[in-house]
C-alpha cells in the first residue's frame, strides 16, 4: 500500500530574517510570522488523515511541527536526518554576501544539475540528498498505507524529491524554491517514489518535455528497490 508524505518547510526563522549560515540545531526560533505560517499550515493540512509529523532536529522545524501537532491533536517525533545542507566552515557566514552564494549553490546544484558541488567541511547536494532520502525511506516503511507530515527544509525537500522521484527532474526547481511552510506531495508505493504536488502544482504541468530518468536516479537506488542503502556515512548524521 502507498505512504503518502506531506513535506512541508519549517516556518520564517530568525535565522532566515538576518540570513545567517548555520548548522546549529538550536538558537534558531520562529519569528511572529513563522508562527503564523505555521498555523495556517495546520489550518491546509486540516481534514487529511495524518497519523503521524515528524520534524527535522532544528529548532525551527521542531516549533513548525509543535504548532501544527498542537493544533491538530497530532504525536510529533523528531528524525534525524531531516537537516537542511550542512555549510560546514561557513557557517556564521551573514547577509546579502551568504545568500549571493547560497543562490549560486542552488543555481549550481538545479540549473546545471550538478550535485557534486557542495560546501567545504559540510555536504555536496548528493550527500544532503542521500541522507535526508534515507530519513524519508525509514519513515515510509513505519507508516505503509497512511499518510504522515514532515517539517524539513527547502534545500533538502529540493535536493530529495527531485533526486528521489522520476517524474521530477533537478532543473524543473530551478525557479521553484519552496517557501515558508509551503508543501510538497510524495507518495512510496512498491519501491517507487513520485511526487503528486509541488506547492500545489502536479509536476506533469511544469512543462512539456517528459521527465527523464537519468543517472542521479539510477546512482541513488543503490538495490534498484526505490530505497537508499543503510552503509550511509554515519557522519552525514551528526
């Protein structure tokens, strides 16, 4: 039986409003407005039937899901590997500077679909990919047949699903970054990923050309079952 997955990023946090660089998992809370996006998460996910939210370790992934658990009458679990893509030595980078690079990276890892690009001391897309894929795959065969929600983070969701499902290819995100609580829509069924949304769109509408099942989906499914292998780096998970 299908899983269906909500993925939703985490709510505005100040980490975001000063465009800090950061691995840390704590001393990154929602601001006002992140609350409320937050909320308004809970009040669009209403009415579908979610057993389960699980979050990311971070502070404001952790706060996006308590809201919307809270809200809602949900349990709430943290898993690890739900990070964003690890900076490594920048972090404490700041500012108009940080984010001029962190729009080169994404340009670098979806318009030229180069995932081996990455952060020095930190991760490249690939590894952020494989290890926040291998989270999504642990949470899939806990909860076959329902449908649970995860707070993550929109490199990670990016990076994941269009590494993960076929029908999603890495240059379709180039312009697509998802926002503040927006949602992304994947299902697992018999070993195979596809994505039914993104930020409420079907990926069949993003253009005309077909999607391509390319070598960065056949290198990711190590067993050729839909999943990732378990010899992951233990590092990736810190």
């Amino acid at each position: 039986m299908a899983t269906r997955i909500i993925l939703a990023r985490h709510g505005e946090s100040t980490v975001n409003v000063i465009m800090l660089a950061t691995d840390d998992h704590e001393n990154n809370p929602l601001t006002d407005l992140g609350s409320s996006q937050a909320a308004d998460l809970a009040a669009r996910v209403h009415g579908e039937p979610i057993s389960k939210i699980y979050t990311s370790p971070t502070q404001r992934a952790r706060e996006t899901g308590s809201i919307v658990a809270a809200e809602l009458g949900l349990p709430i679990a943290i898993e690890w590997g739900l990070e964003e893509v690890r900076v490594g030595r920048h972090a404490g980078e700041v500012g108009e500077p940080w984010m001029l690079r962190v729009k080169s990276d994404f340009r670098r890892w979806f318009a030229d679909e180069d995932l081996s690009h990455g952060y020095d001391g930190g991760e490249t897309g690939y590894e952020a990919a494989r290890r926040t894929a291998a989270a999504l795959h642990l949470i899939a065969e806990r909860h076959e047949g329902e449908t649970v929600l995860v707070v993550s983070h929109g490199g990670a969701i990016a990076l994941t699903v269009s590494t993960l499902c076929a029908n999603v290819r890495l240059r379709d995100l180039d312009t697509r970054h998802v926002a503040n609580c927006a949602t992304v829509e994947v299902t697992f069924d018999s070993g195979t990923w596809t994505c039914l949304a993104w930020m409420g769109t079907a990926p069949e509408d993003f253009s005309d050309d077909d999607a391509t099942t390319d070598v960065l989906h056949r290198d990711f499914d190590d067993d050729g079952d839909g999943s990732v292998s378990q010899g992951l780096d233990a590092g990736l998970r810190t």
